[in-house]
C-alpha cells in the first residue's frame, strides 16, 4: 500500500474575498494545518497552488512539509486533474483534501484510508444534515428535500488510486471528487464525518476555525 494525499489550494477565495488557504489560524496559513493533517498517513503529499500571483500581485506564501508542488486549474476539479498528473504511478490509495479545511484530523485521514484498504473504491467522511433542505427556484420554495438518506460529506476523500484516475479521465466538473467516482458507478462508503472539519467559505467561517482551533 502506497498513499499519497493531493492537497488542493489554488482557488481564488471569492466568497471569502482573497485566497483563503493563505489566512492565517493560529499563526500558520490553513493550508500549512491540512499539510501538517495528511502527513502521517502519506507516502507523499502533492500540493496544488495558484498558477499567478493573487490581484495585489503578492506570490502567495509556499507552504513547508509537501513533497511536489504544482499549479492549479480554474476549476476544483482542474486543480485535483494537476495533482492527480503529479502523483506516481506506484500509489495505491489517493486522498484529496481541500486546503481550506484546516481542522482535518490526523485520525479523520486514517479514517478514509483504513475504509480503502478494507476494498472500498472510496471512502469520504459525512454527518446527518441538520437542516431542512428546499428546492426553490428564484425565491419560491418548489419542495421540501426529504433528509432522510441524506448526509453532507467533507473532505479528506480516499480512493483506490485507479478508480479515482478513470474518474478524473473524462475530465468532467463536481463539486468533489466522490462526486466523480460516483457516476463511474463505483462503491463510495461514508465514514463518521467530524463536526470541527468546516470548510472555510466566507470570513464568518475563518472566525469559527479559530474558536475551535482554540478549543
Ligand atoms: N480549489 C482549487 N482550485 C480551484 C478552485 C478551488 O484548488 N480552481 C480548492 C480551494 O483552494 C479549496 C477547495 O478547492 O481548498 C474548495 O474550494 P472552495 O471552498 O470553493 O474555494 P475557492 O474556490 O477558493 O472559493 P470560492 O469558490 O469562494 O472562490
Ligand atoms: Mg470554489
């Protein structure tokens, strides 16, 4: 068994206002924290960056503790294409992890990878949806989204290397590479997602990393 862990960080941070990976939780970028999360259960971690400079024209901060680097795409799904092409032949299980979930537990990857190495195709973390959920169109509710069977999955994603490869192959758009995986018709299993895992989108959200980050 081989892992390697892509961990994706190109993304432009538009709802968040600047290049969020690069905020900084407690002294160290986001993305330095998901580096730091995937390195016990990594052979090797490739980390894909922006391609330019942001707006101001300010090279962002290069992160310690990958073994490649490469440039992202304009899309999520690019960016993980660009890392996929930098991860060697000889892994066996690939993760994928959003650089803007800091709070990635090193447990929480052992998690995913232990479910591949069990003979699932993919493995991704969930929680129950707390929510009520609508279908709307414009501002008019069309229906309610019935929550049970339904659960809201985070990132790291564990794949047996090959399946994750072909799904990528096509070249097309989700929002996650389960999402991808899914449609070739392979077996995506969930394991317990971690409520401290939030995904940063917007500057609200970096304030919550940093409450919990303190806890
Ligand atoms: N990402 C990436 N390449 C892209 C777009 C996104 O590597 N072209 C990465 C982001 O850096 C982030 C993760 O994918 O770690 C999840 O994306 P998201 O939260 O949407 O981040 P951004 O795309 O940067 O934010 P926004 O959609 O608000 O612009
Ligand atoms: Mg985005």
């Amino acid at each position: 068994m081989s892992t390697w862990v892509v961990v994706v960080a190109a993304g432009r941070g538009r709802r968040f206002g600047a290049p969020k990976q690069f905020a900084l939780l407690g002294g160290r970028p986001m993305v330095q924290w998901a580096l730091d999360a995937a390195r016990p259960v990594a052979d090797g971690v490739v980390l894909v960056l922006p391609a330019a400079p942001d707006a101001e024209g300010s090279p962002a901060p290069t992160p310690v503790g990958a073994d490649v680097v490469v440039a992202g795409g304009d899309t999520r799904a690019q960016s993980v294409r660009a890392g996929l092409a930098a991860v060697p032949d000889s892994a066996t299980v690939i993760v994928v992890h959003d650089g803007a979930r800091p709070l990635a537990s090193p447990a929480l990857f052992a998690a995913v990878v232990g479910a591949v190495c069990a003979g699932a195709d993919g493995a991704v973390p969930a929680l129950a949806v707390a929510d009520t959920l609508k279908r709307v169109e414009g501002d008019r509710i069309t229906g309610t989204v019935a929550r049970a069977g339904t659960v809201a999955v985070q990132t790291p994603q564990a794949f047996a290397a090959g399946v994750l490869r072909r799904a990528h192959h096509a070249g097309g758009e989700a929002t996650d590479d389960a999402g991808l995986v899914e449609s070739l018709g392979a077996t995506v299993r969930i394991v317990p997602g971690d409520p401290r895992n939030i995904k940063v989108t917007t500057a609200a959200d970096l304030e919550v990393a940093r409450a919990l980050a303190a806890t």
